[in-house]
C-alpha cells in the first residue's frame, strides 16, 4: 500500500513529530557528533485510523542551520517520499527497514561520530567498563556488519544485531554509528552517550586495560537505570 | 528526625543556594564536563534554630537547559526530598553520605569527564606531574572503590579515600570523579581542574614518562595556594 | 596581460564571491580547522568579455572577527592584487597557481588543521577505512611533496599530486591540507571532512588496524555520492 | 625607587593597556587554553617623563567572565601593586622579571596550555617539523627550569632560555608555557600557535615518527614569516 499524502487524521502528530525531530537535530552538532550535513535523526508517527506508519527524518545535504520544521520531510515505511520539497536522508532505507521489523522502535539516529566511528573502523566492540556504560548500554556496544548503501543490507545489519541485544547502538562496521530508542529523542541520547563512552574508554584504553565490571553489577545497574532514572 | 518541608528562618539561606548552585551546573558544560543529563552539584545548607543541615541538589534526567534555581531540589541529609517537584539526582545518597560524615564539606560535585573517568576505569591513580596539581590537589589523585547505587558505598567510598588526604578529588573506579569543598563553587573548581590535569598527564604519558616534581616542591605548592592565591 | 581594476562586466560577479568567501571563511574557525589567522578560502570569478579570470581571497594575517566581504581582497590568476586596501593571503601565489592549471577547479581552501598536519607531518597518506572517506575522497588522501613559500613550488605540488586522482585534497609533507572543489563551498566541505576523517583514522589506529574496506565497494560508494547524494 | 600611583603622563598609555589587556584575556578561554582562572596576559606601559615603565597585568584568581578593563591591575618592575583593588595574578614576579631584563619584550602570556603541558611536564622540547612551527618559532620550542613560585626563579629560568633564542615561547618543566612579544598580542598568539603545534606534532608522533624540516628551510620560513607576512 502506498500513501502519497499525509492523511489529515496524522496532520497533527506529523506536525508535532517535525518539530521534535528538528529540535533534535541541533543536539547533533551540540555535541559534536557530526560535522557539517553528516547525520540523521528520525521518528515514526504511528499509523491511525487505519493509515499505515510514517516517519520523520531530514534532508540530504542540508546544514544544520536551516534544519527547522519546515524543512523536515516524511516519508512511508518503505522509504518513498510522502511530503517535503527536498530529497529525504540518502540514509533513509536503513531508518525504514528498522521501523518495519522493530515494532518498538520509533526513534532512529546515525552519525559518524569520531570516537565510535574509530571503534567501527576496526570491527571492535566497545567492552562495558564505565557504569555509565552498563546504565545505558547494559553491556558492550556490538558491531554490524560490513554493508554499503543501495540496498536493504545496512538496514538488515542493524535489525539483526540489535534483536535481542540491551544495547540501543551498533557500530556498523567501517562506517559508523546507529541508534535506535523508544523515540527520537530516546535514540539521540543513546548516539550522544555512545560517542563519550566510546572516547572515554578509547582514552583509557591508551594507556592500560580498563578493569572489568562484574556481571551482576552490569545487571544491577542496568535494571535500576532503566527503570528507576530520571522523572517518572 | 525529619524534615518535611524548609524551615521558615532557612528560607533566604535556601534560596540563595539554589541560585549558586542552578548557576553553578552551567559551568559544568561550560567545561565539556558533562554529556546530556549527566553530572551534579550539591550545597549544604547549614541548619539553624535548631534545624537540621539541608542540602540544595540538581533533579534527576533533566537537560542542562533546564536547570534554573526554581528547578532545584531540596534534601534533608538522609536524602529525602524536602522540597522540590522532581526527583532528585540519583547520586542523592552518596551526596547525602558525604555532608553527614565530613563537616568541612559544604560542596560536591559528581561528574563522568571524560580523562577522569579513563583513569578510574583503570582504576589508576593519576600522579602529581604538574604543578597545577600540586596547587589544587597537593599530590596524586586517589582512586576510591568500585561501589554501585543502591546503599551507601558509594558514599562511604568517597569519604574513606578523601579523609586525611589533600585531595579534593577522588575517582571511583569504573564510574567517574567526585569532587568536595568548602562551598559548591569550590567543588565545582576542583571538578574543572580536575578534568584538565586528568587530560595533561594522559597526554603527556602518551609519549613517555612525566617527570617527578619533588615532595618538598609539591608541599610548598599546596601550602602557598591554599593560604595566598586568589583575592582575600 | 594584467589587470589593474575589477573590469565593469565582472563587478556583480566578484562582489557576490566577496560575500560568499567571506561567509565560508566563518566555517574554519566553527569546525576548528583554523587558530588565530591561519588558513585561508579563495573562488575563482570567471573572466566574461574578454576579460580574464580572477579570484577572490583573504587578506593576510587579518583576524577571523574582521572577516567581512569588504575585507576581502581580489587578484588576477598570476596572483597579482587587483583590487582590496590589504596585501593578499601569503598562499596566494599557491592559489593563483591552482586556478591556471586546473580549468575545472573554482574553489581553494588552505588550513593547517590538527589531525591532517599531523599526517602530513609524518608524509603517510590517510588510507581509506571508513565509508564516509569512500564518499567524499573515493580512495586514500595523498601526500604532496615537501615544498615552501617563495617560488611555485607549492602550487605544483598540489597540482601534479592530485591531477588524475579522486582525492580532492592533498596533505603537502610538513605543512598541513590545500583542498579543492568546483566552488569554494565545495573545498570548504572537503577540508571539514579530511579533518574529520584524518581524526577518525588516527583514533582508529591508536589501538590496533582499522579493517580495509574492498576496493569494489570504494567505487561504487565513490560513485553514489557523487552523482546521488544531497538535492539536485 | 616605587612608584605609588600613576603617573599622570602615563594614565593615557596604561589606560589604553588595560583596555587591549582585558579584551586579550578573552583569547585565552576562545582558543582553550586555560580552564576556570588560570592563565595570564601583561603588557609593558614604557615609562614616560622620567617615570620608570609599569605593566598592566589580571588580579589573581578572577573569573574570565569579570575580567573588562576597569578589572586589571598595574605593578611596577618590581611586581608591585600600583594601582587596582585587587591582588595581582600570583605569576606577577615572573612577568615583572621578564620586563626587568628583556627590553624588547613589551608582552608576556602564561597559560597551562593541556598539550604544551604535557611536552613540559616530561622535559621534553618540541621538535620543528611543521610550516607553520617554522614561521613562528623558528626551530624547536625549548625547555626551561623546574621552579616555583616564591623568588625569581620563574622569571630567570624564562629569560635565561629565551635570551638568544629564536623562539618567543618556553616551556617551564612540570609547569607550562611562558610566551614573550613585541607588545601583548604577540605573546598572545604565540601561546596559541604553541598549543597548536605541541597538540599537532604530539597527534603526528603517536603513530610514528614527523619528518624532519631541512635547517635552512627553517631558516628561510622563520625570515619570510618574521619580514613580510600580515600587513605592513
């Protein structure tokens, strides 16, 4: 089935998720994961009243600073184009193919961050040695798969080796980060935790091993982040 | 005994510390000190009229935009929530740990910097090569232990490391610095120089061996900066 | 021939390339490419009427806060200063000599970027490890020959190094990155990302060998970017 | 012979010095060098009328954000305080050393600079091998003396290395870098093209060893840059 407009029914929560997803773009560059129009950030507005999914995601090429609402486009779970005067995210498969098999997944974000880029470039996992890790992460950050655009594979990669696994981030292998959340702004703090876990243990690793952190410490902290964090 | 609500005659006093200590988080990005949430500054308000200590500390999750002293909370030295519509940090209790064992203490500061939290991920000392350490810190940066939330050991780890020690600094190991001072902004001084002596040694060990600065040298240092630096 | 003045035909031409150099040269500083005075844009203005061409740079030693289209200066392709009340950048000449020997080339960037000087301090090429490298340099980032100011022994390096080659940047041996491009937006872009990929790969390499990405996938990454990616 | 006030013939000139004083403090935090108060900018007022020469100089221990014009203090040669309401920076002794016995060093600028701490902090000079090392210093940047605070053994350590030495810039062991220049911008930007330098060539050497730079093409770059570079 394919949708070539927004149905009025979804106006509002399309509107309300362009915001968002344009805010959200500002806290890539923020932090300093991205440089110059690298880097995505997408949402999906669930389908209603019988009206499949869409979602939210940027341009191509376009810099960060005319990154408003407006200039945000929306595109069906097959990654065709519903509304927006500009090409969406040459990344745009990938974000798609994850909001059709991850059903709880409604925020994805890619950069190529330096410090998981350079994890990536050498196919290793990031191994759980910071609490912050364990709080975020529950665990190592995993590596996908070599994969390059022009077909489903980087989308597969990311599916695959996210099923399953607490981790919200994959390294995708020579390429760089992806990372996915119960909404967008769930996901952008993952890739933003992502880039300083990845560098502060890159750091410590530089002069020594980290020490390990014992499995059910990893549980414990885990369980209690997830669950207890922030304002309820 | 408990306290559930502030106390009139420690209104002023409440107040003020909540405007020091909602300005105070600013300088914590400021100084690439902290990612998204992360990071927390507290201020022991000394009881009066009979009334016990209370403290001043930042909520819990809530982005660094956010932070104006209306959004502070409000703790007794037990860490529960006195005044405030929040959570507080989940660093409360250790926060709480440490102004109930150390009466010099009026500030703590708890943050995941980055070269910090590389050096307690090795759970390595980080030695005084810099006479910008020597000043602040009066020797090495001690390492406390691998304590996870959930009672009191983080608390207590801080407080057995740093008692009887010149530093004003301690990296729990795998998690990251707590700071402590004579007021918040003086932790917060300890947490920004931290972070950059954590940095400075790094990089210098990077590429071979720090010289020693000499015992007596590190406590002429310590002793004129601590007595003579600064406006009086 | 020299040309004394801005010839009357090309007046609307060069102004507009005032404003647009001098609006890039704002991206130096924001993506940390540049301190103090150092680094510098030019764009080529086609001759039109006969006239030759000319080209719009920075003047030499001037601050980064001063950099309005006004300040900007003009010379003709032997890099003679046509018109502008300050001397011309001191890599003029390198400019010049890019401008008359490659006819598809209208933009030149010149930095002394951290992580490319530090490459090219060691005259090692940036092998392409990362996708992001594919897309923009379709290969490896190579060296350029040790040459130094005062004859057209730069602008020759640069010349003979990139002609044939993908790559449009170049490390010149001891001396830091020239980037070029079909305007000056487009060698502005390269230079952001051979920074951002020079700090990657040296990352990556610090703990271990990034994996190599296969030749065949280069290509066709190579390819997509340049002929699919960003709004047409 | 003191002096216990200003001059009359010279509250123009000083004046005039705590304004380009105040305004060059502001590089300091712009270019990262210095964290919370470190870190110091002078500037020799020469005397007039028979007075003998001041030098305008920050209190000691100000945040960066309080330092204007009306903030910054005046000493004699002798490190006295002249004029100001606060206590001068605590490095006073060494600037005044510096003026006492380098006549043609109108500027002097400390910072604890992260890389050129490190290079001082392990004793280590950094050796020339980029362009730009070349243009500003002239060869290698040079180590000088542990010493602290107390008597003048800061201020000899700097003069006796820099006395007849190309390089506007010495790193003080375990401590850090000193710059000196014609006037206070100078050693400005000699403090922030040293940090530049010590954090590319520390980067280039952690994956191998720089090239070397011919000795006469150090030479012809340090005249070229020194002669003709900037507007004249």
């Amino acid at each position: 089935m394919t949708t070539t407009e927004v149905p009025a029914a979804m106006r509002a929560a399309v509107d309300a998720a362009k915001e968002r997803v344009a805010a959200l773009h500002a806290e890539l560059p923020r932090w300093e994961l991205v440089v110059w129009t690298a880097g995505n950030v997408s949402e999906r507005v669930p389908g209603t009243d019988g009206h499949p999914d869409l979602f939210v995601i940027k341009p191509s090429g376009v810099s960060y600073d005319e990154l408003d609402a407006e200039a945000m486009v929306v595109c069906d779970l097959d990654g065709n184009l519903v509304e927006g005067t500009r090409n969406p995210s040459s990344d745009t498969a990938a974000h798609a193919y994850v909001y059709r098999h991850m059903d709880h997944v409604n925020g994805v974000v890619h950069t190529h961050s330096t410090y998981a880029a350079a994890w990536a470039a050498r196919g290793e996992e990031i191994p759980c040695v910071l609490t912050m890790m364990a709080d975020e992460f529950g665990g190592p950050v995993p590596v996908g798969p070599f994969a390059i655009i022009g077909d489903d594979s980087i989308g597969r990669g990311i599916v695959e080796t996210l099923t399953g696994h607490r981790s919200p981030a994959v390294l995708m292998q020579n390429h760089g980060p992806f990372t996915i959340g119960k909404d967008a702004k769930a996901a952008v703090k993952a890739a933003v935790l992502l880039e300083e876990v990845a560098r502060a243990v890159h750091v410590s690793r530089q002069l020594g091993e980290p020490l390990p952190i014992p499995q059910d410490a990893i549980d414990s902290l885990y369980a209690r982040y997830q669950n207890v964090y922030g304002q309820r």
